[in-house]
C-alpha cells in the first residue's frame, strides 16, 4: 500500500456528481474514482479536513463514503476532484476550463490501446474478461509519465465514452467488446476478435470512415457474418452506415438485406438476397433467407387447408427471425422452457406479430391467404373444455364463468365490427369455419378433426388455445396449454381483452408436482408441461 500511495502521489481524479450522490455522501468509484477505490480499501485513506475515506460495496458496486460533510461546498452538476497529497485525499471542484488537451489525448490513446490489448488477451483464453481494469491504465500511466493526473482532466467515464470506448464494471473496452462471455465461447479466438472489431465499426462508424477493414473480417469468416447479420436484423443500420457498405460485396449486401428486413422491408431484402447469392453462390446465411423468401409464395393449386398449414409453420419462422425472437424468449424466461411451442403460439398472436408478417410479406400471399391471415388475427385466446374423443375426434365448448361472458365471435373479413386492430379488406377465406367457431363461442360444441390432440386430450380437460380457421373448418394449429381445473377461474381472468401474454406466460410457472398428481399442468397436444 505504501508503494501504491508513494505512485500516486500528487495524482487528481474527477467525478460529475449528481444530486443524489450529495445527498448521500457516497461517491461512486467503479469508474472515475477506482484508483482511489483501491487505495481506501479496508482502513481507508486519511481526509485532509478530517476524517477518513473508505470504500464500501454495500450496493455491490464500489464506493467513496466519507465523514459527515465530507463532500460540503459541491453543487449537483458539478466536478468534484479528489486529489492525493502528502497521503491524504484534498476535496475540490474542479472548472475544467483549462484542459490539458494533450494529456486527456495521451489518455485516451492509453485506454483504447490496453482496451485492444485485452479484448486479445480474452480471445486467447488469457484474461476472463474483454476489458481492462480502469486502474490498471491509471497506474501505468503514473508509472510512464506521473504528469499524466497531475491537474484536473474531464471525468475518465465521459471522456472514454466520447472516444468510442465502452465501460463495465470497472473494466474499459471497445465498442462491441463481447461483455457477456458466455455468447462467444463456441467461438475461435480469432472469430471472437473479429467480432468485436465489426461491431465496433459498424457501432461508432463516422461520416468518410472506411468499412473495407470490417468488410474484410465478415468475408473471413461465415460464422461472423451470420451473428453479425442477426445483430444487425435485431438493430437495423443507420441509414449513413448502410449507404457506406460497398454494394460488390457479398457481406455488406447480406448487412444491409438484414437491416431492410428487420424494419419490415422483406420485399426489399428478398433483392438484396438475390444479389448476395447471385455474387457468393452457397453463402449459406443468405440462402436460408433465401429459402424462406420463396416459401411465401404458395401453389395456388394447393387447396386451402393445405396452405393454411403452411402459412402457419411460416409466421413460426419469422418469429424466430432475430428481430422477434426476443418476444418468444421473453416469455420462455417468464415460464418453463418446455412451455416453447404453446408460448411461441402465444408471442405470434398476442403481440400481433401476424399483423407485422402481412405487411411485411403481404404481396407475396393470395388474397384468399391475406383474408384467412387476418381472420387469425381476429379469432381470441379461449380456455376450451373437452368434452368428448372419439377416435381421431375431439369436442370441445368454450369455458366461461363469473365476470367473464361467453368469448366474442370470430367475425368475418367483412364485417365492419372486425377486430380491434386494422384490418384488410376481401373476403373472409374461412368459410364456414367462422361460423363453426362463432357457434362454439356463443355455447355451442365444436368438433375437431385432429389425430395428435385426440389422442393426448381425455374429457373434462382444459385447454387454453385459439381456435383457427384452415379455410374448410375450425383447427388448432398451434400448441395448447392445459390448464389445472382447479385453476380454471384464475386463468378465465387472464382472458381479457387484450390479453397479455406474459401474465398468461407466468400463469404456468410453477415448481414440479408429482407425476400423477392431479392438476399437473401439461399441454394437450405438444404444449407445456412444469
């Protein structure tokens, strides 16, 4: 301790402090002030107006605490300095008006460089983290050029934010620097660098810089341009960085027909996609958009039903497209894992991700698919009794109780009082099968043709589902839930309108009963199960 304090001696650190942080008298020193964190730990430093100055993690995070009044005479907004000298801490506010701009410049160019360093010490298996330690780079510095601290620079948190440099945890890195170790450990050393190094373009890319370096790195290696093209799907490029991208490279077009395609563009990446594959034949990200794109369009000699079928195992798809796939996760995180087919069932609809895949795709479908689609959209989430099987049939009625009348009727594509969200007009591609549901609705039974459900649902089950249209009949084409009757009236009081998906999410989360135990939750043809 000695020799650190002999180091840091004449040394000055600074710190915008806010309202909070006076009216506590705790300063917070992840950042900032984690020299001066290090040197306090355990007995403290001596304050020079009396007292002494600790480090407490209390909040998990380190912190500056001092003796009553310690941080007298700071106003909120303004930069505190705290210097060492003759081993104790002087507290003052710094104006900043006279910068020594070359120093704060030698400290950045410090920090970005030990930053690069580490993010290849990390790649290589060396250091457990992408970044390095803040005070790590102040002591070198003290080391190299003692001058460096010896008058009040700008906060290093902002002053390394402004230069393109991310902070965590008392650890400095670049831009995109993967903090969350686990999403790279299947990753080679190399790919993990280059990762990092396209993010960091694409993330702090400026008006007249180069991508060609970047572009390069996603050319190298396909298992870096597919994490970066799903990143870029989830946040679509600034429109400057995708006019950047030079359009005669394959992994620049891939980028940008992501970015179209995560804005509900996918007419416009389906293009862009043709062109990728037109230039790099087999770039396996780009086919599988590819693939994806040309199974829109249908046979129209198919019937109905049948693309009804496909229609469905499509909107799927593009919910676990990376623009969406968050919405299923979320719901996963809030639940049981098991719970994923009847929870993807629920994102698709609860979150209108239908609506999202009609205007993306629409002028891709016939008219009879755009009708059934927005039918679907209309048609509730219903708790559904069973209340016979026979063979590879299955009835069932809709299940009401107080406060929570009979389900609203599936209305036709026609019909004026359609839904609550937007609707397109032509004809309702159901049929009769809106009928059949909207009779079930009002009490009435519905009988449904289906092997799989038949053979797992035994009567008096419920189901918590929606009943869809495939244009000739009612289908369940999702998963259903099957839901505890001895909980039947907490989840009718779900069923409002709107529902909200993650209540219905957590309804099922529960810890693990007994096999055979009555009421265990599980899912009547492929749903949950705790």
């Amino acid at each position: 301790m000695s020799d650190l304090l002999t180091l840091s001696e004449g040394a000055v650190l600074t710190h915008l402090v806010t309202r909070a942080e006076l009216a506590s008298g705790v300063l917070p020193a992840s950042d900032d002030l984690r020299l001066w964190a290090r040197l306090a730990d355990g007995d403290g430093v001596p304050l020079a107006r009396g007292g002494r100055v600790r480090t407490s993690i209390d909040t998990g995070e380190p912190a500056l605490t001092g003796p009553d009044g310690w941080l007298d005479g700071v106003e909120p907004g303004q930069v505190v300095a705290l210097r060492l000298r003759g081993g104790a801490l002087e507290v003052s506010v710094a104006g900043l008006e006279d910068v020594p701009a070359e120093r704060a410049m030698r400290v950045v160019q410090a920090f970005g460089e030990q930053a690069l360093d580490a993010l290849r010490a990390f790649a290589e298996g060396l250091e457990p983290s992408p970044g390095v330690p803040v005070d790590v780079v102040v002591l070198e510095l003290l080391m190299k050029a003692p001058e460096t601290f010896a008058d009040p620079l700008p906060p290093l948190a902002p002053l390394l934010r402004n230069a393109s440099l991310e902070l965590r945890d008392g650890r400095v890195g670049i831009v995109g620097a993967p903090w969350d170790v686990a999403s790279v450990a299947d990753l080679a050393p190399l790919d993990i660098i280059r990762l990092a190094l396209v993010r960091s373009a694409l993330r702090t890319y400026g008006e007249g810089a180069d991508l060609s370096k970047a572009v390069t790195y996603l050319s190298r290696s396909e298992t870096v341009l597919a994490r970066i093209a799903d990143e870029v799907e989830r946040e679509p490029l600034a429109p400057a960085v995708a006019e950047a991208l030079p359009r005669t490279e394959p992994a620049a077009l891939l980028l940008v027909a992501r970015s179209a395609e995560g804005e509900g563009r996918s007419f416009e990446a389906a293009g862009l996609i043709s062109e990728v594959l037109f230039l790099s034949p087999g770039l396996e990200p780009a086919e599988r958009d590819a693939a994806e794109y040309a199974a829109c369009r249908t046979d129209p000699g198919a019937p109905l039903p049948e693309r009804a079928a496909h229609l469905f195992r499509q909107l799927l798809v593009y919910a676990y497209r990376p623009a969406r796939r968050r919405l299923i996760e979320d719901l996963i995180g809030l639940s049981v894992r098991v719970a994923e087919p009847a929870l993807a069932d629920l994102a698709l609809f609860e979150n209108d991700v239908v609506g999202e895949f009609l205007a993306a795709r629409g002028d891709w479908l016939r008219e009879d698919e755009v009708s059934l689609l927005e039918s679907w959209r209309r048609t509730p989430l219903r708790l559904w009794e069973v209340l016979d099987v026979s063979g590879d049939e299955i009835t069932v009625a809709a299940v009401t109780g107080p406060g929570n009348g009979p389900p609203e009727h599936v209305p036709s594509g026609n019909d004026p009082s359609a839904g609550t969200g937007p609707s397109r007009s032509g004809t309702d591609a159901a049929g009769d099968a809106d009928g059949d549901a909207a009779g079930a609705a009002g009490g009435e039974r519905v009988t449904l043709a289906d092997e799989l459900l038949a053979g797992q649902a035994l009567p008096g089950d419920l189901m918590l589902t929606r009943l869809l249209s495939d244009g000739a009949g009612p289908h369940v084409f999702g998963h259903p839930f099957k839901v505890d009757p001895e909980r039947r009236e907490e989840m009718l009081g779900l069923l409002t309108d709107p529902v909200d998906p993650y209540e219905v999410a957590a309804f099922f989360r529960r810890p693990r009963r007994a096999p055979g135990t009555p009421g265990t939750p599980g899912a009547a043809g492929g749903g949950a199960e705790d």
